[in-house]
C-alpha cells in the first residue's frame, strides 16, 4: 500500500457554525488569493458573515479568530433578523411618519397613500402578492425622486447653480454624492426620514456645486440654504443606519 508523502488537507467546509450566549450562527467560510489575515466582514449582498482565510491558512485558526469575535458575529446577525420587509403589515417610515403597509389583491398594481377605518396612515399596494415589496420599492424611490427634484431646484435656485443630472440610487456608503461634473446622486431611502433629512442632503449637494470640499466656505452655504443642516446631520448619524434595515 502506498502511503502519500503529503497528507491532502480536507476541504473546508462551507459553513461553520459559532456560538454565542446560547445562540449559534452560521459564519460562511472562504478563501482569498490576496488575503492576508483572517477576517470577518457582513456581506450586504446576502446578508452573511463571511470568514475569509488566506490562501495557506488554517482553519482551526481561523476557527479560532471567528469563535473571539462571537460578539460581533451574534450582533450583526440579530440585527438582520430585525429587518422589516417590505410585506402586507410591515411598518414603514415614509418622510418620517409610521404606516402600515396593506395589500390589496387586484388587477392592477398600483401604491396609494391612505389613512385606515382609525385614521392611522397607510400605504396601499394592489395587485399581486409576489409584487408587493418591488411596488411599494418603485413607489418610495418615486417619492423620493419628487421630494429630491423639489428640493434640489429651489436649493439651486437661491445659490444661482445648475446640477447636470439628478438620480436615487440604493447607495449604501453615502446618502448623496455629487460628482464634479456636477451631477447629484441620493439614496431613495432618504424618503423615510423626516423630511428635514431629505431637504437637508439637496443642500448639502447642491451646496457642492458652488464648493467642491467640505470646507468653512461650504458649510456657510449649506447653513444659508438650510438653518437646520445640524439637526439633521446628527439625526443621520444616530438614527441614518435604520434605513437600511427595511426592504
Ligand atoms: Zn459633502
């Protein structure tokens, strides 16, 4: 019987599993040509936690690495299981206001604003149910497209300036971005702040347009076109992350 020199390492396995305060979680595993250490990252494509080992690394070790950052792993998991999806009775903010989201069986797909039998604020979707979260999704961009458009004129309006083209994108990074070709960019879910936030960021983008930086000249026009740019600066920094745990 011939006994091989070098024993082959076992592949790793897809998944491993690490437990925290009781709790256990799936942590992808995989390997990077270009990595050099062991890392933890939450992938906002699937909405994982990935553990990335380099190309020789053990396993074990890396194991090891995931089972000391459980805290992290167990925090980031939970959060996502606290997202709301865009489904017949979720609770969504629009321009900062709770509704209700309400699916209607119909022939035609459409999203209307509405209030209840109590009064509470909804939001309708007709048609199909396997539409609902993309309609009511087109919906708030659509809104956010409008509140922005408005926004962004009379901000470009007062400074004199003109913004070459104006989009709503699903950014995560950034809630606005303007490019220096002077075109602006948003997140839809802008839409589901207050709408202080949303008037906020169109001065804050437009305000580029005159001044390409974050300079003491830049925040003098941002304060010019909007007297509450604090207010909602420190509203995005505490509350800003929560737009992203909806749809
Ligand atoms: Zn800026």
């Amino acid at each position: 019987m011939a006994i091989p020199l070098f024993r082959r390492a076992a592949p790793d396995p897809d998944r491993i599993t690490i437990t925290h305060g009781g709790d256990s979680f799936p942590v992808r595993v995989t390997r990077h040509a270009r990595a050099r250490r062991y890392s933890l990252r939450l992938s906002s494509k699937t909405n994982e936690v990935i553990l990335t080992l380099p190309p020789r690394g053990s396993l074990h070790a890396a194991t090891d690495f995931a089972v000391s950052q459980g805290a992290w792993i167990a925090a980031r998991i939970r959060r996502i299981a606290t997202r709301t999806p865009f489904a017949h009775g979720a609770i969504i903010p629009l321009r900062g206001i709770d509704h209700r989201v309400i699916h209607r069986p119909a022939p035609r797909g459409v999203v209307t604003e509405a209030t209840d039998a109590a009064g509470a604020p909804t939001i309708a979707v007709y048609g199909d149910a396997p539409h609902v979260a993309r309609r009511l999704r087109d919906f708030l961009t659509r809104q956010a497209k409008r509140d922005l458009l408005l926004a962004v004129e009379i901000h470009a309006r007062t400074l004199g300036v003109t913004p070459s083209r104006i989009s709503v994108k699903d950014t995560v990074s950034r809630w606005g971005s303007c490019s220096a070709s002077g075109n602006l960019s948003f997140s839809w879910r802008l839409i589901m702040a207050p709408s202080f936030v949303l008037h906020y960021l169109a001065a804050h983008e437009v305000a580029h347009l005159k001044e390409m930086n974050h300079s003491t000249r830049f925040w003098r026009i941002v304060a010019s076109l909007d007297p509450r740019w604090r207010e909602a600066e420190r509203w995005l920094s505490h509350e800003g992350s929560k737009l992203h745990l909806y749809g």
